[in-house]
C-alpha cells in the first residue's frame, strides 16, 4: 500500500523553506562583504525561525493525515510506532 505524501499545506511549507533559503543566500553574501555580525546574527535567527515553522507545519500536517490514516489502515500499533518516528524530530 502506498500512502500519498503530499498534502494541502506542503505548497505552502515549499514557499516558507524557498524564502528561507533565499535568506541564507543573503547570509552568506552578508559574511563575504564583511557585513557587522550582529546583522548576519539577526538574519540566521530569522532564517532558523522560518525552518523551525515550516518544520512545526509539517509534523503537525502528519499528525493530523498519516496517523489517522495509519491507523484507520493499519491499526493503532502502526499509528503509535508511526508518531514515535516522527515525534524525533520534534
């Protein structure tokens, strides 16, 4: 059985990560031109909070669709050994 991976928000998860990886390109010209470090600080502080949103966004989208799913397909032993995999990552 195969299960669908993509789901309604990840469009919008791709468009956070893309945003902040556009940042991180900005970083790193940030360093190279010698920019002063509390500046390239706030910017990494910023690129972080975005991936650990988009990170929150995507386990909480897993929770809600794959284990409810798992569970209606494979029972509740499946849907408890599916969250233990993904809550690691918490």
């Amino acid at each position: 059985m195969t299960i669908e991976h993509r789901h309604d928000s990840h469009p919008a998860i791709v468009k956070r990560l893309n945003r902040a990886g556009g940042h991180l390109r900005s970083i790193v010209e940030m360093i190279e031109s010698q920019r002063p470090c509390a500046d390239i600080a706030q910017q990494l502080q910023a690129v972080e909070k975005a991936i650990v949103s988009a990170k929150k966004a995507l386990i909480h989208d897993h929770l809600d669709h794959c284990l409810s799913h798992t569970q209606a397909t494979e029972g509740m032993g499946s849907a408890v050994e599916e969250f233990r995999t993904i809550s690691k990552y918490l």
